[in-house]
C-alpha cells in the first residue's frame, strides 16, 4: 500500500505576507495610488501651523510653529499603509519635506 502525503500547511512564509520568495509583490498597488500618496505627505509635510507671537516657555525654549500636517501625515501612514517597505519611504519624505518645510514660510499663521 503507498503511503499518502500529508497535508500539512507551509508557515515559513507567513512573515512575509507582501513579498513572495521571488521577490515579488504580492499586493498590487497601482502606479496611481502610490503617486498620490507620495503628493499627499509632500502636501502634509508642508503644513505648519504658526504662531504670530510664539510664545517662551522656562525663558528657554520658543515655540513658534507647530507641525500639524506632518503629525497627522505620521498617525495615517502608520494606520493605513499595509507594506513596511512603502512607510519607510513615505516616512522618509515626510521627515524631508517638514524639514524643508519649516525653513520655508509655508503653513497657516494664526
């Protein structure tokens, strides 16, 4: 009598939900989507809320601008995005543009 294979399931793998082992992205995004996601962190990252008086606090430090876009840019990447590889850029250029962000005066001044 042949003996039958089992049918137990393969967990390797199952740290690696958006990567196969080729390489290969498992999760297909369109060019359009990731592009638009990439406009709106660069639109976040911009948006500084300032201050016309800052003020002083302890007669050290002086808050003068806040980075409200790039706040809430942060909170929905992290709750939105699925792959790890695509928040890493995404944080990457919302760090670079709230930098260039703040030298620029671009933002909301109350």
């Amino acid at each position: 009598m042949a003996k039958q294979k089992s049918n137990k399931h393969r967990t390797y793998a199952r740290n690696r939900p958006v990567v196969s082992r080729k390489g290969l992205e498992n999760v297909f995004e369109p060019d359009g989507v990731y592009l638009f996601k990439l406009v709106a962190v660069t639109l976040a990252g911009l948006m500084w809320l300032r201050i016309a008086d800052p003020f002083v606090v302890a007669n050290v430090i002086t808050f003068g601008a806040f980075p409200v876009g790039g706040l809430i840019a942060l909170l929905m990447i992290a709750w939105l995005e699925k792959a790890q590889f695509n928040r890493k850029i995404l944080y990457a250029v919302l760090t670079v543009v709230t930098i260039i962000g703040f030298f620029l005066d671009a933002g909301i001044v109350l």
